[in-house]
C-alpha cells in the first residue's frame, strides 16, 4: 500500500506504521502493535500520544491495561482541517510581524531575514549556531515556553552533547511556569547556565540570540522562525537578556 499521502500531511515514519498497524490489528495493546508496527516499544507510546492529539487514535482501559485503535480512515479529513486551521492562524500572526520587519528593512540596519516553519525550520536555525560560533562563544534563548513536544526535548539533549564537544555555551531563561526538572536538565549539561525569566514573565513567543542573529520563534505543533541578521537589533536584545539574567533565578 502506497502510504506517502499520510507522509505528504505531516505524519512520521514511526506514526505511519503504527497508525497502519493499528487498522490492521484493531484494538490492540502495546505488545501487539510493537510487533505489527515494527516500532519499538519506547518510541510507541510517544507515537501514539501524538496521534491521539490528531485524532488518528485512541484508547481505552480494559482491565488496567491501555488498549489503543484508530479512528475511522475517513477522520483524516477532520486533520487536515486543523492543520488548515493552524497555518490559517500562523499566516496571521506573519501578518503582525511583517509591519515591524518591513520597518526594520527600511532603516537599513537589517541585513536580511529569513522564515522557517515546522520543526526541521526550528532545528535549521539553531544549527546556524554551529556556522557561526567559536569555542568559548555562547548562544541565548530568552522566554522558552513550557510546553515543547517530546520530538524536541529529545533533539536539545542530543545537541548539548554536540555543543559541549565544540566548547560552544549557552544561557537560557525559561517561562516562569517550567517545571523545575527541566531547568536541572539543562543545568546538568557543562556550559549551559538556565534561569527562569524574572516577575513571573511569560512570553507568547520566544528568542534566539547569538553574534548578529535573532531568531524569534512563535512555538506551535508546526512553529513560526524568524530569523533577523542585523548586528544593531541584536546587541538590543543582548541588553534586554542579560537585565533579565541580573535579576533572574534558578527556582520559582
């Protein structure tokens, strides 16, 4: 069966084959549909979790045990519709943004701006990082959310290993509501130093900043990158980062 449509709106390898197995085997445990999906049992849950938040999948308890199965082929349609919906609502939040970026072109201090979207977007602008970082360098990230899919948490840990081996460093202030593990995480890496942003100060979006870039990220299912190189607009935000980090903690 040729499966590249469920590819074409957005699904991953790993939720194809389960969401396939799944309308094979039917209402099925775990046990089961790692063997049919050929997916191993500690990315499933994962997998199923994000499916069920498409309305893919769900589940139910039968004796103690989650027993999962796929909505009918034909609520493929009711996804599509919300993924239309949520580039309906990205395109609008561009629209805000657009004034100001257009405002900034005009003073000539921009050198040129670049939008991504999604996750493999997001994981393109942090890897700019890498092209222009020297050992002993640092990024910032100010007002990271706290809610970030899984995907991700799974990418940032892979990348600390990466960032410590080039001697690159970070500091990172988090939304005030992040929970404190997370924080000790991201503390446990050599390098990276993380706060939580002062006065109980949550950001709708969220920042990247390094050398002569900022990015600004609009976090989503499939998030908005704007990514500004102007050296001028940068050492602003430095500023507005490193008054935060004066006052900044390490606990709630």
């Amino acid at each position: 069966m040729d499966t590249s449509f469920l590819s074409e709106i957005g699904l991953t390898p790993g939720e194809i084959k389960t969401y396939i197995a799944l309308l094979k085997i039917g209402t099925s445990s775990t046990g089961p549909l790692a063997h049919e999906s050929q997916v191993s049992r500690s990315k499933l849950y994962d997998i199923l979790d994000k499916l069920e938040k498409k309305g893919m999948a769900s589940h139910v308890e039968q004796n103690g045990v989650a027993c999962y199965q796929a909505v009918e082929p034909a609520k493929i349609k009711t996804y599509l519709l919300e993924k239309e919906k949520q580039i309906k609502d990205m395109k609008i939040k561009l629209e805000s943004y657009i004034p100001q970026l257009e405002k900034l072109q005009k003073t000539g201090k921009v050198q040129s701006v670049n939008v991504y979207q999604g996750f493999k977007g997001l994981i393109t602008v942090h890897e700019h990082t890498y092209l222009k970082l020297k050992k002993g360098e640092e990024y910032l990230y100010l007002g990271i959310p706290r809610y970030q899919p899984e995907a991700h948490h799974l990418y940032w840990q892979r990348d600390h290993k990466r960032r410590i081996k080039t001697g690159i460093k970070c500091r990172m202030l988090f939304n005030q509501d992040t929970p404190l593990e997370v924080l000790k995480n991201r503390n446990s890496y050599k390098g990276c130093s993380s706060r939580y942003m002062p006065f109980g100060i949550k950001t709708p979006s969220y920042m990247l900043i390094y050398r002569d870039t900022t990015v600004i990220v609009v976090p989503s299912e499939s998030p908005l990158c704007i990514e500004i190189i102007s050296q001028e607009i940068t050492d602003s935000y430095k500023a507005y980062f490193e008054e935060f980090w004066k006052i900044a903690k390490n606990d709630p």
